[in-house]
C-alpha cells in the first residue's frame, strides 16, 4: 500500500511540475505575445501566423511520430535509453533538414512575388532543427521527473521574452519576430541537454535496428500526423490565399486566445499518460477507469474554460489587444469549443499506443484531412475567418467522436469516452474490491 501512495504522490508532484512551468511560460508567452500582436497588427502578425503554419504542418515529418510511442519505449527498454535517443536524433535531424528546405522551396514557388513572405517563412523554419531535442523531454517525463524540463522550458520562455521585448522598444520589423521560435528552440535544447547529462543521462548511440524498431511502431503516426497537420494548418495557408494576412491574424488570434490555457490540458495528460501505459497490463479495470477519468477531466475543464471565454470574448479582444483586432470575436466564439474535442484526441494516444491500434489512424485522419479541405473551401468564401472557425470546430468532433465510432477496432475507446463524458464508472466502486488500485 505505501508503494502505491508513494507512485501516486510522485504523480501528483509530477504533474505539479509539469502545470507548474507550463503556467509560467504561458503566462509570459501570453502577456508577450499581447504585445507583439498589438505592435504588429492584424497584417504582420497573420504573416507570422502563416509562417507557423508551415512549420506546424511539417512537425508531424519531422518528428516521425517518434514522439507519440517513445514514452512506451523507455518504460519497455530501461537499459537502452541512450540507444534510443541518439538513434531518434539521428533521424529526426535528417528529417527536419529536409523540411526545412521543402518549406522554403514550396513557399518559393506558392508566393512568389512576395520576398517578405519567403523571409519570414525561411526565417521561422530555421526551429525545426532544433526542435528534434523535444526528446529528451520525454525521457523526463518517462522518469516522473518532469521539474527539469520545466525548468528548461521556463529559462528558454524567459530568454525569447527578453528577446522580443528588445525587438518591440526597438521597432524592429517582422523578420525579426520570425526568429523568435528558432530561438526557443535553440535555448531549449541547450538546457535540457544540461538538466539530461546531470541527471545522469545515457551516453547517446545510434542502432540501425533500434530505428526499425522506432520506426515500424510509429509509422502509423506519421501518416496521421500528418493528415492532422493538413486540417490543423489548412485554414491558415487558405485565408492567406483567399483573403490576405490580416483574416489570417484575426483567425490566429482567436485561436491563440481559445488555446491561451490549454496547457493545463496538456499537463495532466503528460502526467498521467506513464500510468496509463504502466497499468495496462497489470490491471485492466483500473486502465479503463483511468482512461475514463482522463478524458473527464479533460472534456469537463474543457467545456467550462470555453464558456467563459466565448462569454467574455468581445471584451477580452477590446481590452488586451485593442479596437483592430474586434473581427477576431466571432471566430472565437465558435473556435473555442474546437479545445474541449481536440484534447480529448490527444489524450486518446496513450489508449492507442497500449492497445497497438495505431495502424487505424491513418484512416482516421486522413478522412478528418479530407473533411477539413471540404469544410473550409465552402466556409471560408462565405464567413471568412468565421467560416474556418466552423470548419476547424466540425472536423475536430468528426475526428474524436463519429470517425472513431465508425472504425471497429477504435469503437471501444469511443464507447470510454462517451462513458466519461456522461460520468459512468468514472469514479471507483468502493464496493468492490480495489484491486491493484
């Protein structure tokens, strides 16, 4: 029993930490962030936007959906920690090498004729490089000792908060803004390689068989990352294309403000995504009461926060952004309740990865991609920055509910979460016998 209290205090602290220094970089982000969109206005800042959205789309190649099952491995594989981060740095290096000289190339031709465009994107692109360090984070998270990366991600915050305060009381232009990302990424990386080898980190070695290993239980998440990068950044590459950078700055900022606290979101389920995969085959009720209670919480905290939001959206946009932004109230209204669903899909992945369905997603995303394209090409020309609202809302409850639903291997998770969205079996039976609870 004091060993399971012990696992359970160790959670807790562990999300706290994890909360804790996501809290507070978003918090400077946020207030920065302010600034920044005032400084810019609507133009500029939906051209940094735009930029961002390559970067988003392309994440997904970058990464090789390593991410999404390297937790997993570390828990499976303890003794080959080292060969599993060098050889997934290895081969998201070449991977992020390669997009970044695909962005620019696609840029190159799709905006041609538009030299601030290209540099801007060119600029912004230079992160991905460095992004490949995310994943000594997961190590951190793998070990309940989530602080060290919190302490990364807050020193690399406050740097790129510095940095573009300095740019906003020098009026510096926007090619400047656009190497704000890279920096992160850069000041990041050098300080969790820090916190990594003080931590007794393994020396790092790369294995061809180790990347075979990586990469046939990944792929799955390539393809879906991908398809979830097309109908996450669709939108954006579409209102430039239509209707210009400034529909691009309205839909970002409503986008920004509706995610602006999602990372409480994000925290619980990096925290509590190692027990889920821990239990799943040590207790099966337990696994399923866990899942069920993660995507209450997520579902619930989602549904109150948005209220809100989309209650005081006019007044949020007035009083911190200023009278330009005021056509970036209805997208919000209507993107905010996109949260709630999205998250949810996120908290899905550690069920996926448990049950080995990952195969499935690809026909998931794929439909949700093409649902998205279809949705935006009708909206966009009738609603503008509302229209992709609409459309990003819609494909998000396809892709978690009704997809799902339609996919026989997927259908039980859609049935655990219709269970915790309406609160059955979330909390345990006291009556019964605990088990390994």
């Amino acid at each position: 029993m004091w060993l399971q209290t012990l696992r359970k205090n160790r959670i807790v602290k562990n999300a706290g930490w994890i909360i804790g220094g996501k809290l507070a970089n978003r918090l400077l982000a946020f207030l920065v962030g302010i600034l920044t969109a005032r400084y810019l206005g609507p133009a500029n800042y939906g051209l940094i936007n735009y930029a961002t959205a390559y970067i988003t789309f392309f994440s997904s190649l970058c990464t090789l959906g390593i991410n999404s099952v390297i937790v997993k491995n570390f828990v499976d594989h303890p003794d080959q920690e080292g060969e599993t981060i060098g050889t997934t740095l290895l081969l998201q290096a070449v991977s992020s090498l390669l997009s970044a000289v695909m962005i620019v190339g696609i840029v190159s031709m799709i905006d041609k004729g538009e030299p601030l465009t290209i540099t801007v994107v060119a600029l912004s692109s230079v992160g991905l490089l460095f992004q490949i360090f995310d994943t000594l984070n997961y190590w951190f998270q793998s070990r309940l000792e989530s602080k060290y990366s919190a302490f990364a991600s807050l020193i690399s915050y406050a740097v790129v908060s510095v940095y573009r305060i300095v740019l906003l009381m020098n009026g510096k232009s926007v090619e400047w803004f656009a190497l704000a990302s890279a920096l992160d990424h850069i000041v990041l990386a050098v300080f969790l390689m820090i916190a990594y080898l003080k931590n007794g980190g393994a020396k790092f070695m790369i294995s061809r068989s180790k990347a075979k290993e990586l990469l046939h239980y990944s792929s799955s998440f390539i393809i879906s990352g991908l398809m979830v990068s097309i109908y996450a950044c669709t939108d954006k590459l579409m209102l430039k294309q239509m209707l210009g950078e400034a529909s691009v700055g309205y839909y970002s900022l409503a986008s920004s403000v509706s995610v602006s606290w999602a990372f409480v979101l994000s925290a619980i389920i990096d925290s509590l995504y190692p027990e889920i995969v821990q239990s799943h085959s040590k207790n099966r009720q337990y696994y399923e009461r866990r899942n069920r209670q993660l995507y209450a919480i997520v579902f619930y905290v989602a549904l109150f926060i948005s209220g809100i939001i989309c209650l005081f959206a006019e007044p949020i946009v007035e009083i911190l952004y200023g009278n330009s932004y005021l056509p970036a109230v209805q997208p919000i209204r209507i993107v905010v309740w996109y949260t709630a669903f999205s998250y949810l899909g996120v908290a899905r992945n550690a069920w996926i990865v448990c049950e080995n369905q990952q195969r499935y997603l690809k026909y998931l995303y794929i439909g949700a991609a093409v649902i998205n394209i279809i949705l935006n090409l009708i909206f966009i020309p009738l609603c503008g920055a509302s229209g992709a609202a609409a459309a990003s809302l819609i494909t998000q409850i396809s892709t978690t509910m009704l997809l799902p639903a339609a996919i026989r291997h997927l259908r039980p998770n859609a049935k655990l979460m219709l269970d915790a969205i309406f609160l059955r079996d979330v909390l345990p039976d006291k009556t019964k016998k605990r088990g390994g609870q």
